[in-house]
C-alpha cells in the first residue's frame, strides 16, 4: 500500500483490461476507506470508497474518446498499475471531507448557523471570544 495523504487507508481495485475501439482500456472498481481529517471538527472521519471507472489509454490528448472513457496519456507497455490506483482513489473522496450530519455537533464543533444575527445580517464570529476563553 502506499501513502495518499491519508492516516490510515485500505483499499482494493478490481481492473479488467479490455479493447476498446483497438485501444487499450481498463475497467475498474475502487472498494476500502481512507480516514480523513473532518473539516468541520477537525477529528479524523472514515470516509468510504465504492466507485467504478473506466479509463481509455492514449498517446496523445484528444477530445473524442467514445464510449464514456476517461482518456489518460499512458504508454499501455508501462502502465503503472500502482499509479492508476492512486488517482482514481484521489478522485474519488469528497473534496471536503466531513462527518454525518450531526455527528459533529457532539463533539463540540460550532454550527454554520450559531452565528448571532443584528439587523438581519448574520455574524459567525460574534461568539468566538467565548469559545477561545473556553479553551
């Protein structure tokens, strides 16, 4: 296994290797978990993996690969396996990692909507003097 930014992750890959329109091709699933950092409560959230892809290897970029493949500039003799894995995993998590809703709440994190409102203008910072004296 090897490192992706991730504390801890664990995460297999099913890969057909196919021919598509006489170019080499690789359908995949991608099934694990990868343990994040929640960027609400900054706690670390085990954020689940289950995703298809196919890819279509090519020498060049282009624009018309059909099918519904993702073109990826790769030499099929030299593929990386490893490499491949890697990125469809990275495209795979969620930009922003967080828990469930709710969950975070009972750890202690602040809500979006705790903010005070005056004057029907809404202040996020109203009450963060209290919470860093609470620390």
């Amino acid at each position: 296994m090897r490192e992706v930014g991730a504390r801890n992750a664990s995460v297999a890959a099913h890969l057909d290797f196919v021919e598509f329109d006489g170019q080499p091709a690789i359908r995949g699933k991608l099934e694990g978990s990868i343990e994040l950092q929640c960027q609400r409560c900054l706690e670390s959230v085990t954020v689940g993996l289950d995703e298809g892809f196919q890819v279509l290897l090519v020498d060049a970029e282009r624009d018309d690969e059909p099918g519904g493949y993702e073109p990826v500039i790769a030499d099929a003799a030299r593929l990386d396996v490893c490499w491949l894995v890697e990125e469809q995993a990275l495209l795979a998590i969620p930009l922003v990692p967080m828990h469930a809703a709710g969950l975070c709440e009972k750890r202690g994190a602040v809500r979006a909507d705790e903010g005070k409102v005056e004057d029907g203008r809404q202040k996020p910072f109203a009450n963060l003097r209290d919470m860093l004296r609470e620390r």
